[in-house]
C-alpha cells in the first residue's frame, strides 16, 4: 500500500486541484459571511427576504425589529388594486393616506427602481407628542391591474443607519 507522500509525488497535479478547490470553498464560505442571513416571504405577487432578528406582524408582510429601543425599524409591503386605469393616480392615493396621518409632513417626492420597476417614493417626517419622531418612506410600485406599496420608518435620531438597513431589505423584493 501506498502512502500519501508516494501517491502526492506521482501525482503532483492532483494537489494543485484540491488546493484550488480549498481556496474555492473558503471564497465562497467568506460570500456567505457578507450576507445576511434571513427567510423569504411571499404573498401574491410579491416577495422579500427578511434578515434574522425581525419579528412578522399579523401573518403579512409586516416586519418589525427593536421595538422599545432607540434602533426600532418598522416595515409594511402590500399588493393592493389599482383604484383607476392611470398608475400615477394610484400612486397619489397611498400618499395621501400616508400625509393623512396626524403630524405627518411631507419632506420630498422622487423616482427610483426596486425590483426593475420604476417606483414613486414619498419621504415623510412624523411627529407626535410625547413619542420619537419618525422618519420613513412610502414607495408605490405600479404594476398592470394592482400598486404595490412599501411603507418603513425607523426613529429620526437613527435614521442614517436605519436608512441602510431597510434599503438592503428593499432590494430583495421580487415581484412576479
């Protein structure tokens, strides 16, 4: 029988392969590292992956994370009928029922892209006695016969971080 150095000097090439593969696998387990770990959610249409730590409300897509502390984040994706034929108008809607909310302020309007579709988003402050004020954002996603709506806030005093978090959720969603 053979040992392990006799078998290693007749086959130099085999070694340089299985070093390849290691170097492979221990690249690929780093990968993983970067990534959070989570569990994907889907309703209708509609998916998104949830990071570990997050806990569902109600059997929805709706999230919450550090409730009782200053790092809260709250996070709500819906698929909901369009209301007219013109997506613009359904858009709109979900923004004024979002403005609607007592000391909520508009603070901008703009355009950006989740899930390759074009999404209006409304950022908004809110602002409530003896509470922390909040900060978040209403994205509507017009689809053909239905809006998606995304709805998060995290408090203000934690909003740069809070920002990131809830836009790397974002970029999981799925829409079929």
């Amino acid at each position: 029988m053979r040992t392990l150095e006799q078998q290693a000097s007749r086959r130099p090439k085999d070694w340089i392969v299985l070093l390849c593969l290691a170097l492979v696998a221990c690249s690929h387990a780093q990968n993983k590292k970067g990534t959070p770990a989570g569990k994907t959610y889907t309703v209708g249409r509609v998916s998104i992956t949830i990071p570990d730590g997050w806990e569902q409300r109600r059997g929805e897509l709706v999230f919450r994370k550090g409730k009782g502390t200053k790092h809260f984040r709250f996070i709500a994706v819906s698929e909901e009928p369009m209301p007219t034929n013109n997506p613009r108008d359904g858009a709109v809607l979900l923004e004024q029922a979002v403005l609607g909310m007592e000391g909520t302020r508009l603070i901008a309007r703009s355009k950006t892209s989740v899930a390759g579709r074009e999404a209006h988003v409304m950022e908004f402050r809110r602002e409530q006695p003896s509470r922390p004020t909040t900060r978040g954002q209403q994205l509507s996603i017009p689809l053909d016969k239905s809006i998606v709506a995304v709805f998060w806030y995290v408090y203000e005093s934690d909003w740069e971080a809070g920002r990131r978090e809830i836009n790397s959720i974002i970029r999981t969603i799925r829409i079929r």
